[in-house]
C-alpha cells in the first residue's frame, strides 16, 4: 500500500498549510510507517492511505517518488 505523508520539516513547527510538504511510502501499514519516520526530525500532520485512483492522480506531480520499507 502507497501513503501520502503530509508534514512539516521542522517538529516543534505549527502546521501551516503553505509550509506543508508531502511525501510518499510503500508499506504493509501505517503502523509501520510511522515507525520509520520516527528517526527523522519532521512534524508528521497525516497519514493518508491511497487508493488506486488517488494514486493515479499523485503519480501526476512531478515531485512524486515513493520510498519503501
């Protein structure tokens, strides 16, 4: 499964939405990623699963790239 991480780069940053930065992951759960994200030093806002259509529509953005566990 593909989830779309919405964040902050720095954790102690109030969320703003023009500062919101999103990234993307492959894993069995969010369970487990958050456990991955957990050594990084961001401010995770959401956590959101994708389906196949949201996906299709990510895969748009020039800025897509999914990490995996």
């Amino acid at each position: 499964m593909v989830y779309k991480i919405l964040y902050q780069e720095l954790p102690e940053e109030i969320p703003v939405r023009e500062r919101t930065k999103s990234l993307y992951f492959e894993a069995e759960s969010e369970r487990q990623v958050r456990k991955e994200l957990a050594n990084r030093k961001i401010n995770i806002e959401f956590i959101q699963q994708l389906d196949e259509t949201h996906l299709e529509y990510e895969k748009q953005s020039p800025d897509f790239k999914v990490e995996s566990v």
